[in-house]
C-alpha cells in the first residue's frame, strides 16, 4: 500500500511516501521544508506566519516528494493528514489540501494524530539517502519492536508516557502537568540567550558543560504517578540566573549541562518504572527532543545496566523532529479511513 503523508502542524510543511507490506513501512521520499529562519528574529513561532508559509510551500513540497519517490497522484493509494494537534491555521492547509486530493482522485483519506504519527516514526524501515550507513544498518536491525511497549513521546508541545498493547490501542499512563521538556529547553535557552528553538544547542553546549556545577531539581521524580513537571526546573534556572548576573560562555555551557542532565534524569527513572510495573517488551522513545544524542546514549545506558529485558527503539534523528513519513507511517497501521468531509483539524486533539 502506497501513502502520501501530510504534515503542516506547526512550522514544517511536509510531505512523505511510504510503501507499507505486512509488518514493513519502507520509505520512499521525505521532504520538509520549514519556516523556522523566519519565526528567530521573533522568539517564538507566530502562527499567521507559519500558516501564511504553509500555504506557499504545500504543493511543492508535495510534488518534490512525488518526483523523489519517481511517483504520480495515480499511483498513490490512500492519503494521510495531521488533523491535530497543532496551530489551527497551519493545520488547516494541509487537512484541506489532504481532503482536496482525495476528492478529486478518489482515494481514501486516513486522519492522523500527530503525536501518534511520532510514535509510528519508529515503525519505519530506512534505507534513505540521508541517513549515515552506520545509522541505517541499525534502524533496520532494530526494525521488530514486541508488544506490549512502553511509548515515551518527548516533543516541544507534549511530554506523554503510553502503553501499547498493539497496534492503535493507547493507554496513557501520564502526561506533563505543564511544560513539555521541549517546552523548558526552548524557554533556559531564552534565559541563556539561545534562539528557539533552544534544544539542539543546549545538547552541544552541554557537551563541554561542568556536570557538578549546577544540580537542577528533578520534579516529580519520586512520584507514584506517571507524570512530569519541567516548569519548576525553568524557575530554578531562572532564579540561577538572576543571581549570577552576568553569564560567561563557560557559566552558560555549564547550565546548559545542568538542564539537560536534570531533563534526562527525570524522563528515564520514570519510564524505566513503568517498564518494570507494565512489564513491557519494547520502549520507543520519539519527538524532537528524542534527536537528543545524550537522551539516547542514556536510555541505552540505563537499559543494560538494569539487564532489564526490553529492547530500546528510537527513530533517526532527522525522523523525530516533525516530518510526514511519520504520519503515513502511522496510517498504515491504523488504516481508519474517514469520508472526506467528516475531516476536519482540531488544534487541541490529544490521546482520546
Ligand atoms: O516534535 P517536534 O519537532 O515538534 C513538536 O511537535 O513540538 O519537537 C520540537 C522540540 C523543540 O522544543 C526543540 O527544542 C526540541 O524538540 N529538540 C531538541 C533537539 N532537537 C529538537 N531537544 C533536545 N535536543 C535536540 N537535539
Ligand atoms: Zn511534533
């Protein structure tokens, strides 16, 4: 089953084809383009502008993706769309982009949750001329994830922890109570003079970082439930801050350390709970933050020194930060097709 995948939730505007058979989802094309350079002058992404980008870049991107795979409209069999979360008039011009193909061709329309679609970023089998050799023999070979499996889902809007079952059956174990772990980084990087979005820097700067510098609490990590709080670490950097004034390039470096080892902390002793009370076969990590090489060298870590018997799954890198292979990806395997114009974007979808 051939999808075009359609993502224009926030800031990227993207288009994918996948190739689904039986367990498989092979990738055939994955184009983003984004209009992220825009949004840094700002701080912050301004929806009307996104929106007004997303309008500019949908048809071709959509196209290039269709040249890449060597591909038409025709040979395309279902089309999959992000209906939500996201900003309502990003959302909208890829959900009425989506539904004016599948009228026009006639082909099913299958919405997707966007946060589903970065936890089906794991399912994909990738052979794609971006990745590193090193990168693809290991995503291949990592290709079986067992159920039940533990999804953790660590992106700019959402820190939410699911179990799985199988296939389109999620159970939210906890979610965060305020902001996402993206969310923080991006709001220490303001504090320490890092452009949005902060994550990717602060991953470098923590790499020449003083790890004893600066212990940053670890909220709610003790805690009987399954959710998460990284409001409380932003007001303790913040009030680091303000009491050290001026912050050279080595103080800045060492916050940064701080951050991201208290972010890290947190998210791994709570997920690996889970995985012990849930007895889980698979834990598959997603979402930008999961681009994040340290969180992933940790989880790894972590794994093998409890000879905990679960295997450990994360999507390239380049497949956690927003994208469509994703949401096709996760469309194949959760085919619920919707008549066109019962489609419709909802900003505020959550796991329901
Ligand atoms: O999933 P995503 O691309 O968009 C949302 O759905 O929110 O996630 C974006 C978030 C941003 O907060 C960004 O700072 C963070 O992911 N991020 C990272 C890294 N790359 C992106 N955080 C830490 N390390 C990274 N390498
Ligand atoms: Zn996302």
């Amino acid at each position: 089953m051939t999808i075009l995948g359609i993502e224009t939730s926030c800031d990227e505007t993207a288009a994918a084809i996948i190739v689904g058979k039986d367990s498989h989802v092979d990738l055939r094309a994955n184009i983003v383009a984004s209009s992220l350079a825009m949004h840094i002058p700002t701080g912050g992404i301004i929806p009307e502008n996104a929106a007004r980008e997303q309008l500019k870049f949908i048809l071709p991107v959509i196209n290039q993706a269709l040249a890449d795979a060597g591909m038409t409209l025709e040979d395309i069999d279902a089309i999959a769309v992000t209906f939500g979360p996201g900003l309502i008039g990003s959302l909208l011009v890829g959900v009425e982009t989506a539904k004016t193909i599948a009228y026009v061709l006639n082909k099913p329309l299958i919405p997707v949750n966007h946060m589903v679609g970065h936890i089906y970023a794991n399912f994909i089998n990738v052979h794609h001329k971006s990745e590193t050799k090193l990168d693809a023999i290991r995503y291949t070979l990592d290709a079986h994830i067992a159920f039940p499996l533990l999804a953790l889902v660590v992106s700019g809007g959402h820190t939410d922890l699911l179990l799985m079952k199988e296939h389109g059956h999620f159970q939210l174990l906890g979610g965060t109570r305020d902001d996402a772990a993206g969310e923080a980084l991006d709001k220490i990087g303001r504090l320490i003079g890092v452009a949005y979005p902060a994550g990717p820097v602060i991953e470098q700067m923590a790499k020449s970082g003083d790890p004893n510098r600066f212990r940053f609490p670890r909220p709610l990590v003790g805690s009987p439930d399954f959710d998460y709080s990284f409001s409380g670490l932003k007001t303790a950097v913040l009030r680091e801050v303000k009491n050290l004034g001026n912050l050279d390039a080595q103080t800045k470096k060492d916050i940064a350390r701080g951050t991201l080892d208290a972010i890290i902390d947190v998210l791994i002793k709570k997920t690996v709970k889970a995985a012990a009370v849930h007895e889980v076969k698979s834990i598959i990590l997603s979402g930008g933050v999961a681009a994040n090489q340290t969180l992933r060298t940790a989880f790894e870590d972590e794994i093998a020194k409890r000879r905990m018997h679960v295997t450990f799954h994360v999507p390239p890198r380049h497949l956690c930060t927003d994208n469509a292979a994703m949401i096709a990806s996760a469309a194949y395997f959760n085919p619920l097709e919707i008549e066109f114009n019962s489609v419709t974007a909802n900003p505020e979808l959550y796991f329901d």
